[in-house]
C-alpha cells in the first residue's frame, strides 16, 4: 500500500507512518486483522499494491503509536511489555502485541475521541472487548494466566469546557474501564467463529460492520442551527411541521461512515460502490 503525501507533511512523520505499513500473509491473523471485517483483510490480500492511503489519515495512528512507546518505557516493573503473542491455532498463525500485562492484567492504551466513551454509555466499544478477549486467550495459551482485562485511554478531543457544563462529560482527559473477560470456551469459541468467517469465498460487510448512520429527519425552526426535534422516519417530522408554519423539516441522509470515511479498501470494494442507505422514506 502506498504511502502518499498530499499535504508535504515532513519526512521524518512519513518515514515513522510507513514503520507500520506491513502487508497482511495468507494464514497469519494480527488481533486486529481477526477483529475486521473479513472482506477488508480479503480486499488488502488481493489488493495490496493497487492501494494507496494519505499520510494525513494516518496521524492519529502515529499518535497513538508514538504513546504507547513512552508509556512501555515507564511500566511498572515485572510487567511484560508489547509482548508479541504467537499461537499456531488450526491451521493459521495468530499474532497479537497487547500493550501491558501486569500482575494477571491485560491492559491496552488507547488514544481516542470523548464521543468513542460517550456512544458506548461508558461501556467499551464491542470490538475492543473481543480484542482483549483475544489478548487473553493468546496469554493463557502462553502459560500467563489473565483475570482481568482494562481499557485505558487517553482522550484526544476532551474539552475542559464541556466538562465544566455537563455532568456526564469525562471529568479529565483520561477513563479507565474494565472490560468483560470470558470464560476461556467462550474466547476460544470466537476465534474459531472468525476464522470460520474470513474463510468465506466473497465474504460481504454487515451494516455495524460498514458503520452505518440511518438517515434522519430534523424538524428544525426557520433561521435556528439548532434542530427542535429530530425523528427517524419522515412522516413524524412532517406532521410536527404540519403544527407550526416555522417550522421546516430538513433530511440529513444515512451514510456508511467507514466505507467512505475509514476503511482502507475502499477504493477497491465494490460492496462499498454499489450500496448506498435505503432511506424509510424510499421504501415506500
Ligand atoms: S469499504 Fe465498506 S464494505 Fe468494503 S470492506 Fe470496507 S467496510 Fe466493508
């Protein structure tokens, strides 16, 4: 995969993003890769050479790379460190780097936006906890046993303002979160269920997995940037419209975020191409 460079960043950012541009192997599965959907590791398999992805969209990557190597060199001591996990396993190779293991802890930094907490409740995203899970499977495969398993992140958009008027707002930049261990059968079980699922000929992607945002509708006041109300389906919105002449309703449209945000095969998935968000109101 290319590394491009559209806005001249400095070298030296460049070098360090292409440190971490490997090209994915048949019957090898990083954590991450396991995680995926199994059409985008499909997609970079087949498509490596053709793709290419901006050194600016890489930033937060390297933010988060160059964070994890200053905090490996203040663990606490007796702790194992980036430790690479290898398990051979049905066939396949798995590889995972997991952040911190520290007295039978699994604990992984994460450099991510306030609304990744804020979305999820102040629970974990889904895909972290089967990440961990994963982690821990590889460790006690490797006669470290795990009995617990943190989230610790570093929240790089957190605003002192907004934890000054809402409550609910992480009070500092930083949350601490435990996330659910299971049973080893259970992980194990994962494992088996997503190599069954990247073994799949065309495998094609869920809409959680695309990241989809349904359309809405905004009943908004004339001259307000602020919606009054928003629904999902239009007939609500029109008929609250229908009680106030200032009203107007404005539809914001459904995407998938990471198709045309994130995924770094985009350019190649024809899934991506031929689908867009079938509004309720195209339904009929
Ligand atoms: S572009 Fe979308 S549909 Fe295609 S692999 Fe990526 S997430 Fe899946």
């Amino acid at each position: 995969m290319e590394i491009t460079n559209k806005y001249d960043l400095p070298e030296a950012i460049i070098r360090a993003i292409s440190v971490y541009n490997y090209a994915p192997e048949e019957g090898r599965y990083s954590v991450t890769d396991l995680v995926n959907p199994p059409r985008m590791r499909l997609l970079k398999i087949r498509h490596w050479r053709e793709l290419s992805v901006d050194a600016s969209e890489r930033l937060w990557a390297l933010f988060g790379q160059a964070c994890h190597k200053v905090l490996d060199m203040a663990a606490p001591p007796g702790s194992t460190v980036e430790g690479k996990l290898i398990v051979d396993f049905e066939g396949v190779r798995l590889v995972g780097k997991s952040d911190l293991y520290h007295q039978e802890r699994v604990e992984d930094y994460k450099v991510t936006s306030v609304y990744s907490f804020l979305l999820e409740d102040g629970k974990t995203k889904k895909e972290w906890e089967e990440q961990l899970n994963v982690y821990a499977w590889l460790f006690s495969r490797l006669g470290k046993p795990v009995k617990e398993l943190w989230v610790r992140a570093i929240l790089r958009d957190w605003q002192n303002s907004k934890a000054l008027q809402d409550m609910s707002y992480p009070r500092i930049p930083f949350q601490s979160v435990q996330v659910p261990l299971w049973p080893t059968p259970g992980q194990e079980r994962y494992i088996r269920a997503r190599l069954e699922a990247h073994r799949i000929e065309n495998p094609q992607c869920s809409d959680e997995e695309r990241w989809l945002r349904p359309s809405s509708w905004a009943v908004m006041k004339k001259n307000n940037q602020k919606a009054y109300r928003v629904f999902d389906n239009p007939w609500q919105a029109e008929n609250l419209a229908k009680t106030d002449k200032a009203f107007v309703v404005v539809e914001r449209k459904g995407s998938y975020n990471r198709c045309e945000n994130y995924c770094p095969v985009r350019a190649v998935c024809s899934q991506a191409k031929g689908t867009k968000v079938v509004n309720l109101k195209e339904r009929g």
